[in-house]
C-alpha cells in the first residue's frame, strides 16, 4: 500500500522546485551596504526593498523558487537577471512581481525577451526601463540615493526637507563630476561664463569637489540645475534637485515619462538653454507638483499592481493586453488602405502586427522588433488566449537588425508603406545594432530612413499625443496628416 502511495506522490514531488545555489561570481567583492536610518519618504534601494517579499542580492547564497506565492515580489540585482531568466523564472510556480533598482545599464535587453512575454511575469517594475506606457513593463526612478552615498548626505537631504523654505541665490546651478558621459565637457563650455549661471565647473581647471552636503545645500538655494547623463541615463541629480525644490534640466530621454507629472525642462539640445528661456519655464512649471519625488506614490504603485495579482486580476499581464484599441486598429486600417505590404519598425510590436495581419488585406508585413525573434514568435501559441491572433503569423516575416537596410531598400521600390510603432518606445529606431548608443535621436533617424524611401512613400506612425514625437515631426518640415493617435506624410526629405 506504502509504495502505492509512493509511486502516485513521486511525479508530484517532481513539480516542487528545489532551491537554488545564486551565483555569487557576479558580485564577488561588492560587499554589504548597510544604513542605519529609515530613508522614507526618499527613493532609495532601501525604501524599493521595503515592499518586496524576496531579495537576492550579492548576500544570498540559495533561493528556492517554490516560496514564491502568487503576487510576491522579488527584488532582483540586475546581474543576476541572465541567470533568472534560464534558471528561476521556470521554476517559479505562480505569477509573480519582479523588482530591479540597482545600479546598472538600461533594461531589459533583448535576449530577456521570454520575460516580457510570458504572463508568469506579471509585472516588472525597473529602472532605466527602455519601455513606457506598457501594460506589464514599469519605469521607476533612480531616486536619491544608490549606494554610490553614505548616510550623512541622505540624512542631511532629510533635514533640508523638514526646513522652512529656503532662500534662493542662484538662477542655474551646474555642478557635476567630469566625465565622458553625457557631453558633459562641451556643457561646461556652454555655460561656465552665463552671468545667470552659477558654475562648479571650469573648462581646464581641476574640478573642486565640494562636500555632498554643501552640494545639497547649493542645490536647493538654486532655481534650476543642468542635469547630464550620468553613469546611467538616470542621473541621482535630478531626484535630488526634484527633492529639494530645484528644477532639473535634461536631455529628452525614453526616461520622459518618469518626469510627466514633475517640474523637470527637457531640452533636445543644450544650445536650447538661454536666460529668457528659463524664465519662461519658471513660470509654466510653478505649479507642478513633487509627489513623484518621493517614495509613497511608487510605494502605492507596486503595492496596488501587487493586490490585483493576489486576487488573480491577470489581464494586464496577458499578451492580449499590447493589442491596438478597437479605433486605433479601424484607423490605422485606414491609412494603409491601398498598400499592399508594410515595412512596420517597432519595440515588442508582434501582438499588434497579427492584428493589423488580420484586418487588412496586406499581403506581408516585414517586422523589424529586436525583442522578437522566431523563437519569441513561436511563443504567442502558448500564451495568447485569443488564438484567432494566430492565423495570419504567416503574413508577417521578421527581419533583424542587421539587414534592414537592405530589406528597406529593395522593398522600397515594390511602393511599400512603412508604419513606426513608438507604443512603448518612441525617441529613436536604435539604428546601433549593439543597442550601446542611446544619444541616437528620432528626427535623425526618420531622416534617414527618408532618404532611402522613394518620393511619394506613405509614412505613418503612432504615438501623434506624445509631447516628444509631435515636436520631432514639427521639426521635419513636412506637413503631417492625422487621424487619432496617428500620423502620416508621403516622403519628399528624399
């Protein structure tokens, strides 16, 4: 009777997974961070922990994905996330929360495409995301600390926020360590003699750094403060300036959306920076709020995503979920009346492709997604619901990165229509096939594809309410149809 029992129990026990040795090469020599004070209401990596039901960091040794109940939240170092993806995720019983707020590179790269597709992943909350606006995928921001601080600058950041106002001296406040990223050298040039600009920084002279809490002091005694790339395309400098009361001037970046409900200028060249500019800007953004500087908007963010994946509230984690709205599909139909194939650029574009597949009598539609190979594509049958999506997957073929310029070039005389998804990212093509360069900017990148597109090629794309795209398309010279959310020309940049 026993070995009855046994033999019935021996597959189930299979299904358990076991726990799981981290990999602690990928950390070797980063140490223990340790604070000795509560960072609320600040962002910090400590105040991301807070929420989360499970770390693994450079301290953990083992992880047993069998603990992950549905909802939890796992907080993630980001070197780790190969690792996960083969290795965790898959032995992860239930959907789940992940959580990356550690220093790194943007996110996430495309070979961690089964992540984005799989609704096991039910949400990601990430820093220097490349996506925005997506269903599952959720920018949150750097803050004002990220372990490269000790505590006194964070207790004294703390103490200028329980102050009474402070006094403002300086209009332009520019202070940042040399470096090569961000232009930051030809910034300096630009800036270091405006008589409305207080300057840390001097063309070659050695940099006087001062103390981080007489930075913090100067910080919040300024109006505005010239805030570059850093190490990351988020910059610590500006959640500090947000915190303080200062407003951070920065390149548009996909980062946009993070700063949508702050007082923040973006600049599509510094050159755009002048006295009466500023002004300007001082005015429209005085009564913008800084809620989304500190910590409880996020914390009230990740916490209600996490109650709708406890009561099993899954949609917006399913595949499903990226499709075009009803209007959206009848205009975008409309547009490409007539066409009879469609070079279609986009970021995690393929649900959206069967649907256009299926709505039109286009013959093909040549994808160019660099999170969507065969593989990824083969995937939709598993994890779409709706398998009537499925039937037009022959109509579209992928081409990579690498040859799509030729692709373009020899479609292009067939009269095909060209469409631009910018749904979930829209300030460049990452014409850098290493996906290393993020200074490419949309108008340059429109321009040249333009330039390899026959007088008369229908251009269209989405995304027309979106404050960046309806100022490159502006700035293209061209007049610009529109219908919804889209807009279309026919090429004469040639």
């Amino acid at each position: 009777m026993h070995n009855v029992v046994w033999l019935f129990l021996l597959p189930l026990l299979n299904l358990v997974a076991e726990p799981l040795k981290v990999p602690q090469e990928f950390y070797s020599g980063y140490g223990k961070t340790e604070y000795s004070f509560d960072h609320d209401p600040l962002i910090t990596e400590i105040t991301y922990r807070s929420v989360c039901d499970h770390i693994i960091d450079q301290t953990t040794e083992w992880f047993d994905p069998g603990l992950v109940k549905q909802g939890d939240i796992i907080c993630l170092n980001i070197w780790y996330l190969e690792w996960f993806e083969k290795e965790v995720h898959e032995a992860i019983q239930h959907p789940y929360i992940l959580l990356t707020c550690d220093v790194g590179d943007w996110l996430p790269h495309p070979d961690l495409k089964r992540l984005l597709y799989d609704p096991k992943l039910a949400a990601w909350f990430c820093r220097n995301l490349v996506f925005s606006y997506h269903p599952k995928l959720f920018q949150i921001p750097m803050g004002q600390n990220d372990r490269l601080f000790p505590d006194p600058p964070l207790a004294h950041l703390k103490e200028l926020l329980e102050a009474p106002s402070v006094e403002k001296r300086y209009f332009l406040y520019m202070n940042h360590l040399p470096r090569v990223y961000g232009d930051r050298d030809k910034i300096v040039q630009l800036f270091e003699h405006a008589p409305y600009c207080f300057s840390r920084n001097h063309t070659g002279k050695y940099y006087g750094q001062i103390s981080r809490q007489e930075y913090l002091d100067e910080l919040a005694q300024s109006y505005f403060v010239i805030s570059p790339y850093g190490l990351e395309t988020d910059c610590v400098r500006s959640w500090e300036a947000l915190a303080v009361g200062c407003i951070p001037i920065v390149e548009h970046t996909f980062l946009d959306p993070l700063f949508e409900n702050l007082p923040v200028v973006f600049v599509h060249e510094w050159t755009e920076i002048n006295e009466e500019m500023l002004k300007g800007k001082l005015q429209e953004l005085r009564g913008k709020g800084r809620e989304c500087a500190f910590f409880n908007p996020w914390r009230e963010l990740i916490k209600e995503t996490q109650k709708k994946v406890r009561r099993g509230d899954l949609a917006f984690s399913r595949l499903e979920a990226m499709r075009f709205s009803p209007k959206d599909l009848d205009d975008l139909a409309s547009i490409l009346e007539g066409s009879v194939s469609v070079i279609w650029r986009g970021f995690l574009s393929g649900v959206r492709a069967l649907e256009l597949a299926g709505r039109t009598e286009l013959k093909k539609i040549h994808l160019c997604d660099p999170w969507l190979d065969q593989k990824a594509f083969r995937s939709f049958g598993t994890h779409l619901l709706d398998k009537n999506l499925l039937k037009n997957q022959k109509k579209i073929s992928l081409i990579s990165f690498k040859v799509f310029d030729t692709v373009l070039e020899n479609l292009a005389q067939e009269g095909v229509a060209v469409f631009c998804d910018f749904s979930y990212y829209r300030n460049s093509f990452m014409r850098d096939s290493t996906l290393k360069n993020w200074r490419h900017s949309l108008k340059q990148d429109l321009l040249q594809l333009c330039s390899k597109l026959p007088h008369g090629t229908l251009i269209c794309g989405n995304m027309i309410g979106n404050e960046y795209v309806r100022e490159v398309l502006e700035k293209l010279g061209v007049e610009i149809g529109r219908i919804g959310n889209f807009w279309f020309f026919q090429n004469h940049l040639r």
